[in-house]
C-alpha cells in the first residue's frame, strides 16, 4: 500500500500540465494583445475573472480526486493479467495514444449526455467568449469522476505512468484548440485532427452544433460515432449555454447546474422521473418541452425541411 502512494504522490510531482502552465499564460497573454490591439472582442474583464476563479477551484478540488483515481489505477494495474505483457516500448505508446484518445471521447460525450455529468463540466462551456482564458476554466464538478473512466486501461496492462502521461499530453494539446484567432488548418488536418475550427463548434450553443465535436486529439472518433459537424460559414458560432448562467460568480458557475437538478427532481412526480433527470440529456422534463439537443435539432430540421 505505501509503495503504491509513493508511486501516486510522484506521478502527482511530474504532472506534465503543470511545466505547461507557464507556456498556457504566456498564449494567453499574446493573444489578449493581439485582441486589445485590434479592437477583437476576444475577451471581457468579468467572464475572465470567472474563468481564472472556476480553475483555482478546479486546482483545488482535483487533488484528492486524482490521488485516489491513480491510486486505483495502480490496483488495477497490479491485478491486470497483462501488465507484464505490456510495456514502455514504443508501440504500446502509440496503442495506448489512441486507447486514450477514444477513453476521452467516450468521457467527453458522457458529460454532455447524462445529465449529472453535464452538472459537473457545465462551467467549461458557459462563457460567451472564446479564448485561452476559456480553455483554463475545465469543468470542476467532472474531476471527482474522471480518472475511473482511464481505469480500464490499467486493467488492460498499461502502468499508471503510461496513462497519467498521455492524458496530460492530451489536455495540452486541447489548450491552443481555444481560439478565434486560427481559422482553418490545411483539409488533411482537419479530416484527421481535433482544431480550433471543430472546438468553436463544440462551444456552440447554436441548435445545429449543440452535442458535436467531442474529441480530445483525434477528430475522427466524432466523424466514427456520428457526432461530427463542420463549422459552417453561413452559420456564425454563438458562444455559451442555450440558457446561461446570470452570474460569474466562481461557485454559482460551477455548482448551479446541480442545484438546478435539485430544483428539477423536486418537481418531478416519482423515481422514475429522478432518474431520467441524473441520467438522461440535459433539456428533458416530466411535464414540459423536450430540450435535448437531439431532438432540437430534429425540430429544426423539419422546419428546414419544410420551408
């Protein structure tokens, strides 16, 4: 047991995110001068203090999060049949790459399909702006959860280092995705690669984007699983929540989804309708209209169909 915390709090030490954070301020500070010296309205003063407040909160409230979720990977990993199988050559790195990459999609999807889960990253993406600073606020409530869905990995034979490592590079590559100020990369790396391009979609709240676009690194998972879509000239994204949050306060951004699903529950008629609000869509109701991003997106291509 203590070897395996030793293992965990040094895994923690060499955290590759946290040598990148210095490089994450200086893009941010560059691109905020390039946005006050062309007048770009990039940035606002109160939407990016909540930002830098919703990710001193998630500092915080990882940590023992993430030290029990390595912990448990190290277990796994122990019990793993495989883990003497598989080792630091470089072709388990590159299995273990796309492993990742697809464990982040089915993770990312999740988030914004069951409703509980959307509570905890609601706070990525409830700004009406589109900057590095946006890419720094990561949802809070998420991290209690997070590192069980990397488990299996272990159980596979991959060690803790191996995963904790390419997660880290994963969630580096995803920071320069965070911006207005690149407009398309060349059509091979669009086809293939997760891009500012595709992320401004993901952060859309217009009707034809909502729930698109979840990759980590490779965007291909989304052209895969049918959660693909182009950002559309002909259809400027909107930054935010298809309802947003009247607040920047840190906490009401981060928590008030789950008060919201308090609220919801409370309402509802019986434990089939509790469930349905922890586990189904955001948008669905008991007794109202059916706001999943599905089915809005249904409505409006009948409309479209229709005119």
């Amino acid at each position: 047991m203590s070897s395996v915390v030793d293992q965990t709090l040094a895994i923690l030490q060499d955290d590759w995110v946290i040598y990148a954070l210095p490089f994450f301020l200086i893009a941010l500070a560059i691109e905020w001068a390039f946005a006050w010296r062309k007048a770009l309205p990039l940035y606002e003063r109160q939407d990016f203090l909540a930002s830098m407040g919703v990710m001193g909160l998630t500092v915080v409230i990882d940590v023992v999060p993430k030290l029990l979720g390595i912990m448990l990977m190290f277990f796994c990993w122990q019990a793993s049949p495989l883990n003497e199988v598989v080792s630091r050559a470089p072709q388990w790195w590159v299995l273990l790459f796309f492993l990742d990459d697809l464990t982040y999609y089915s993770f990312h999807r999740a988030n914004h399909e069951v409703r509980i889960m959307w509570a905890g990253h609601v706070s990525h993406h409830n700004s009406q702006y589109y900057n590095y600073g946006t890419a720094l606020r990561q949802g809070v409530g998420e991290r209690v959860i997070k590192y069980l869905f990397w488990c299996p990995l272990a159980l596979l034979g991959f060690d803790p280092v191996m995963i904790v490592t390419m997660m880290s590079l994963s969630l580096i590559y995803q920071f320069w995705l965070h911006t207005e100020t690149l407009n398309r990369m060349p059509a091979w790396f669009e086809w293939f690669f997760n891009t500012p391009s595709h992320h401004r979609v993901h952060h859309a709240s217009n009707v034809r984007y909502l729930d698109r676009n979840h990759a980590g690194v490779l965007i291909i998972w989304d052209r895969l699983f049918g959660t693909f879509s182009p950002e559309l000239p002909e259809e400027p994204v909107r930054y935010g929540l298809t309802r947003n949050i009247d607040s920047f306060h840190p906490v009401k951004v981060s928590f008030g989804e789950y008060a919201g699903i308090a609220r919801d529950i409370r309402a509802g008629s019986n434990w089939r309708d509790t469930l349905r609000y922890l586990l189904l869509a955001p948008g669905w109701s008991h007794d109202g209209e059916d706001k999943r991003s599905n089915t809005l997106r249904l409505a409006l291509r009948d409309s479209n169909d229709q005119q």
